[in-house]
C-alpha cells in the first residue's frame, strides 16, 4: 500500500519520462504508462515499443538520456 503523496510523486515521474519522450525526435514510440506497483522493484513504469536496431547514433543516445531524466525533473 502506498500513500497518496508517494502515488502522486510516481505519477509525475511517469508522466516525466513520457511526455520528455513524446517530444524528442529520436526516442522510442511508447506503449503504455503505469502507477500501478507491479512487483517489488517498480512502483510504475513506462514500456515503450522496442528498437530491433541495437546500435544507436549520438542523438538517439542523447535523446534516451534525456528521456530517462525527464521522470526526475517532473517530480522537482
């Protein structure tokens, strides 16, 4: 069980890397984002449809970078 505040807090976070997501250029398509706990790890998550390509450019790095910081801005 979490508390709203700690609910809250997961919401903007996933909402971070999904929105940070949706505007850059070379990030993968998201799929789905949750704030349902699924098992002892996460408390949410965001899952997005996954590159068959492995290697990638420095702008898709930086892009994916940039994407993973986005759930920590949305929470400050």
């Amino acid at each position: 069980v979490i508390s709203k505040q700690e609910r809250r807090t997961v919401a903007y976070h996933e909402a971070g890397h999904a929105v940070t997501g949706w505007f850059l250029e070379h990030t993968d398509p998201l799929l789905k984002v949750t704030i349902v706990p699924r098992g002892t790890a996460a408390l949410g998550f965001a899952q997005y449809v996954p590159n068959e390509n492995l290697l990638m450019t420095k702008e898709q790095l930086f892009d994916m970078t940039c994407m993973t910081l986005g759930g920590r801005a949305a929470e400050k």
